[in-house]
C-alpha cells in the first residue's frame, strides 16, 4: 500500500490528552484563584469584625469617646439633615415639633368646680 492511499496520518488520541490535561489546569486555576478570593474576603469580614468589637469595647470603657461620637453624629445630621423638621416638599408643617402636654380629670359637676376654686365654666354646660 502506498502512502497516498492509506488514511491520512494525525496525532490520534495526543490531542484528546492535551485538551483534558488544559482542561483540567483551567479548572485547577479557576479553583485556587477562587479559594484565594474566598480566604480575602474571609480575612476582611474577620478584620471588620474585630475592629467592630474593638470600637464597641472602647465606647463602653471611656465616656470621653462616647460623647465625641454622640457629637460626630449630631454634627452629621445636622450637616446632612438626617431629621426632617417639617414644612418641606415631604414633610408635612409640624412633624418633629413634640408637643408636651399634662392631662388632668375634672368633675363634670358644676358645684364640684365652684368649691375646689377654680374657675366656673365660662361657656356653660353644654
């Protein structure tokens, strides 16, 4: 048989060793970079917490700190206007305003309130 009328000769079965060996890197690659990643944003989450208990621990051991934050935070809102105080496009007139009031319970007897002194019902009944 010449070598015109056999089957073209290729690489056989090497090509299908080298695409599952690049496959196989590429997924080892995609793999590591991932756990990389993973253990990044594990170790910041964990540096965010840490600093989160350590500024807790100082607000509880020094008031000095405390009222530094407490007046950063009013300082904030007062430049940023946290608070609406009414009378805005949004805010209807009086929200904010607190209104103080005391109730007290009256006899509805008109003898009642002549005696205790004070003022009769200027309106009358009714």
């Amino acid at each position: 048989m010449a070598n015109q009328e056999g089957a073209p000769a290729g690489i056989g079965c090497l090509s299908t060793i080298v695409g599952l060996l690049v496959l196989v890197g590429v997924v080892v690659l995609v793999f590591f970079v991932g756990f990389i990643a993973l253990l990044v944003v594990g170790g910041l989450i964990l540096v965010g917490l840490v600093v989160w208990a350590v500024d807790r621990l100082l607000l509880a051991l020094s008031p000095k700190r405390r009222e530094r934050r407490e007046a950063a935070q009013r300082a904030m809102v007062w430049r940023f206007g946290g608070f609406s105080t009414g009378g805005g496009p949004f805010g209807s007139p009086g929200a904010g305003e607190v209104i103080d009031t005391t109730a007290t319970e009256r006899s509805t007897d008109r003898s009642d309130r002549q005696q205790d002194g004070s003022d009769p019902d200027q309106l009358g009944q009714g």
